[in-house]
C-alpha cells in the first residue's frame, strides 16, 4: 500500500500506532487502522474489507458528534492525491 500514499497523509496516518477497531462493523475486516487526537478532536483512520471489496473509512469524533466518510480503494490514490495537492497548493498560498 505504500506507493499510493502521498507523503502529507503518510505523515498524518504515521502520528500514532495504534489499532482501533472502535467503530468496526462485523462484516467488515479490519486490515490496518491508526487513532490520533488533533486538539479536541478524535479521528479513526481504517482501511478495511468487506464482501464487496476494500475501503479507507476516516471518522472524525467532536463534541459527542461523528462524522465518517468512506473511500473505496478504487479511489483511495486519487483521493488522498488530492489531499496532497491542496495542502501544497495552501502552503505555497499562505503567506508565512
């Protein structure tokens, strides 16, 4: 899986080694998870399997809210890419 991970995502899924199955659904099989707090928020990083194929689910918990989003692996290179290339583009915008 290493190649399809730009490396500002890399950085973000490597801040914490823990595996977590918190929000884990029993169909599902979890295949690599990590947790990390930012501030006041707690976020799940999972990729996962399930009878129709493999996903990366990102919830993010905040004032007893949660939110999820769920990305196939079809589209996980294009998705985190995308992620990659807004942040450089914020970063090369933001005045220091």
């Amino acid at each position: 899986m290493g190649a399809i991970w730009p490396k500002k995502l890399l950085h973000f899924l490597g801040l914490t080694g823990v595996n977590s199955a918190v929000f884990a659904k029993e169909m599902d099989n979890l295949i690599e998870a990590r947790e990390l707090q930012i501030e006041r928020k707690h976020f799940h990083v999972e990729f996962r399997e399930n009878d129709r194929g493999k996903f990366l689910r990102i919830t993010e918990e905040a004032h007893g809210r949660r939110n999820t989003i769920i990305v196939p692996s079809t589209g996980v290179e294009e998705f985190t890419a995308a992620i990659d290339d807004v942040i450089e583009h914020a970063e090369r915008t933001t005045p220091a």
